[in-house]
C-alpha cells in the first residue's frame, strides 16, 4: 500500500505526465457528457424499447463500445465505432491491394494518405449508418419522437449530427494522443466498455441479493472468477515467443559495429481481436436474414444459431475464431520478409541457414504457437455465454470476455507501461518492484483491428 502511494506521489511530481493525465480526465469527462446529450426531437424518458433491444446481440456490443451513449440516442450514438470499420478496411486493402501495399512502404507520407483515406471512408460509413440507426430508433421507440416532428427534416440534421458527433470523438482520441496519455483511440473504447461496468455491477448485485439465487456469496465467486479470466487475458495479450538473432560483428576504423544478439518476439496472439470481430461479424448474418425473410423460429437449428448461448451456436463461433486466426497471423506476419530483412542487416538465427532456412524456421515456429494461441482466444470468447448459463445477467456476463475484455486489458496495459516510461526517465521506480510491465505498443487497438 505504502509502495502504492509513494508511485502515485511521483507521478503527481512529474509536471508533464500530471499535465497530461489531467488533460486525458478532461477529454474524457467531455466525451462522457456528450453520451448523455439527446438528439432534439427525441424524448430521452420513452426510449424502454430501444434500451431493452441493445441489452443483447451485436448491439449490445455497439452499445458497450459507445459507453452507452447507442441505447441513450444520443449525439455520440455511433461512436468510434465507424472509424474502427474504417481502419479495418483500410488495413486489409494494405495487405491485397498494390496501390495501398506502396503507400505502407512510403514511410511518414504514406501514412499521413492512409490516414486520409480512412478518414473519408469513416464519413462513408456514417452516412450509411446514421440514417439505419434513426430508421431502427422510429421502429424501435416512435413514441419518443415529437409528434410535430418532419420525419424528412429530422433525419437530414440528424444524419449531419450524428456524423459530426463521431468525427467529434475522432478528433477527442486524437487529442489525448498528442496531450493526454495512451492511445486516444483506444482509450475512448476503453472508457465506454467501463462506464458500463458500475451498472452492470450494481444490477448482477441486486439480482443476486433480490432472487436468492446463491447471495453474496455467489457473487463474490463470480468476482473471482472474473479476476481469475482477467489474469488468463493478460498472460495472453502479453504471452510471446522469443527468437533469438545474432548480427555479424563489423569493424570500421577503430570502431567495432554489430554483435550483439537480440529477440524477436513473436506474439501468441499475433491477430488481436480481430478473429472474434470476422467471427462474430459472419455468426449475426444469418441472424439478420432470419429476422428479415420471417422464418420460422421454432425450427430446431434456427433456435441453435439464433441463441448466443447453446452449444452448437458457441462451437461453430469457437471454430471460426480458430480458423480466422491462422488466416489473420498468416497476412499480417511474413516470414519471408522478416528473413530477407534479417539477411540484409547481417543478422542469423544460431544454427539455422540465412534466407529461405530461416523462414520456413519462423514460419513453423508461428504455426506452432498460434494453436494455443488460436485455441485460448477462442475460449476467451465463448466465455460470457458459459456466464449466461450459470445464471450470470448479459450485461455482467460481457465482461467475462470476448472483445471487450481483450481491449479493456490491452488499452490498460498499454497505458501503465507509458506511464511507467515516464517514470524511469525522472529516475522513479517503475509501477511494479520487479521487472517491466510488457504491454502493447502505442497503436495497440487501432493497429489490432
């Protein structure tokens, strides 16, 4: 506890990083304000409806993403979810597009366009967006829209305001990017997935205390369950795969360049979250055309795949995770240009041949680490359902895993270990007493998606 204090006495003697943590608390209370501030026309105490449609399924996720501000119709609704597509698309347009694969390979220039790019396409998808989500809002809660309203009119300003919003909040990630502390981004999703924590939290209480199904004694056990499943997602977004790599010794003039030996890490979960948002993505089509063509329901593999907590419904999503795995890591890690590269700086793996050696070396070594990898991922996100089952409410049972819980744990860690830069450079001790705090880079979320 003592140790505890003294970290956070340091940290507040740091006049940048005080700075900067201030000014993160204050876009942050910005960004939440905005989640509570209505769209006009709209009658905040009539909304029942549209709250009970996004406590499950795809948009509760959208839902816990913006922090709540989806289900509240607000001017933030749409949140950064729209650049979070955008970044994805863009990404993989890097990988099997020419034009995009060069503009990577351009350095500081390339990435200011790409940048631009994805920009664009974000004001792209929300002008898709905006007007399904107002037209899903007069199906789901007409009752709140003023009556005198023009229903033209209102989803013309409100497309335009809604659009605006999200790109408010682009710009709010940015922001503490440069001034604030952690990745702006990132961080904004982070403080969405917890602003529903404390709700969640009160309601899984209460209705533990309130139907007798197992006190607080159960609960108790489910918040050590939940620490025990947040310890199991730290070792593996922090889990790697050291390689080690020597470089050749060169003497230029009196001065030696060269041998020393260093690592690559390879990441057990090189493919972030990205394998459950394809998986989940694929498992809300049929979904969606069920609801659509008015089938009927009571057939037995139409209820299977339309509950999110019977088996075969979780075991197909767990298969697709696994298998989107493998495909994400085999695009995103190239061994044959992590050889050549290694190649031309004059660096070796001890004992195995430079060159085409050397990438079937890391490539087997990839293939190997990705099945626990692939295999532990899945479990992750089939997690809140075995929660549902054992009588967990879905709001508390979504962070049991998943999506959530992977980002909330990464953003954490990323934003500790800058915190923790910070405190090294003024000759502090860091935040734990033995070594470091691993975490992610800098563009931990974003460059996941």
């Amino acid at each position: 506890m003592r140790k505890a204090i003294e970290t956070l006495k340091n940290i507040w003697k740091i006049e940048d990083l005080r700075q900067r943590i201030l000014i993160t608390i204050l876009f942050v209370a910005i960004y939440r304000f905005g989640s509570y501030v209505v769209l006009p026309g709209i009658n905040p105490g009539m909304l029942t409806q549209l709250h009970q449609q996004t406590s499950e399924g795809l948009l509760a996720l959208l839902n816990m993403f913006s922090g709540g501000a989806f289900s509240n119709a607000s001017i933030f609704a749409l949140g950064i979810m729209p650049y979070i597509s955008a970044s994805i698309v863009i990404q993989l347009l890097g990988i099997a597009v020419p034009y995009f694969q060069k503009m990577q390979r351009e350095g500081e220039s390339g990435r200011r366009k790409m940048n631009q790019y994805t920009r664009y396409l974000t004001i792209l998808i929300l002008l898709v967006q905006a007007p399904s989500y107002l037209l899903n809002l007069k199906m789901q809660a007409g009752p709140s829209l003023n009556a005198s309203l023009d229903w033209t009119l209102f989803m013309f300003t409100s497309t335009i305001i809604l659009a605006a919003g999200s790109m408010f909040i682009l710009w709010l990630g940015e922001r503490i990017t440069d001034k604030g502390i952690g990745n702006g981004i990132s961080f904004i999703i982070l403080v969405g997935i917890i602003a529903r924590l404390p709700q969640s939290l009160f309601q899984e209480l209460i209705s533990r205390m309130s139907d007798k199904t197992g006190g607080l004694i159960m609960f108790l056990i489910e918040i050590v369950f939940l620490l025990l499943v947040i310890a199991a997602a730290i070792l593996l977004v922090q889990g790697t795969r050291k390689i080690p790599v020597q470089y050749a010794k060169k003497i230029v003039g009196n001065k030696q360049y060269g041998g020393a030996r260093q690592y690559i890490p390879l990441k057990v979960n090189a493919a972030g979250v990205m394998p459950i948002i394809f998986a989940q993505a694929i498992m809300f089509i049929p979904i969606t055309f069920i609801g659509f063509s008015n089938a009927n329901t009571s057939n037995s593999i139409i209820q299977a795949f339309t509950d999110h907590t019977s088996l075969w419904y979780n075991l197909v999503f767990a298969v697709m995770i696994i298998l989107f795995t493998y495909f994400y890591t085999a695009i995103t890690i190239n061994p044959t240009q992590m050889a050549e590269d290694m190649k031309r700086n004059n660096g070796f793996i001890p004992g195995i041949k430079p060159g085409k050696s050397t990438a079937e070396y890391i490539d087997d070594i990839m293939s190997r680490i990705t099945f626990p990898g692939s295999f532990f991922l899945a479990i992750v996100a089939i997690m809140p359902a075995f929660a549902g089952l054992l009588g967990v409410k879905a709001e508390f049972a979504q962070f049991f895993g998943g999506t959530s819980l992977l980002i909330l744990v990464g953003v954490v860690l990323d934003t500790l270990q800058q915190i923790e830069s910070h405190l090294l450079m003024r000759h502090y001790d860091g935040l734990l007493k033995s070594g470091r705090i691993k975490g992610r880079s800098a563009s931990s979320i974003v460059n996941a998606y």
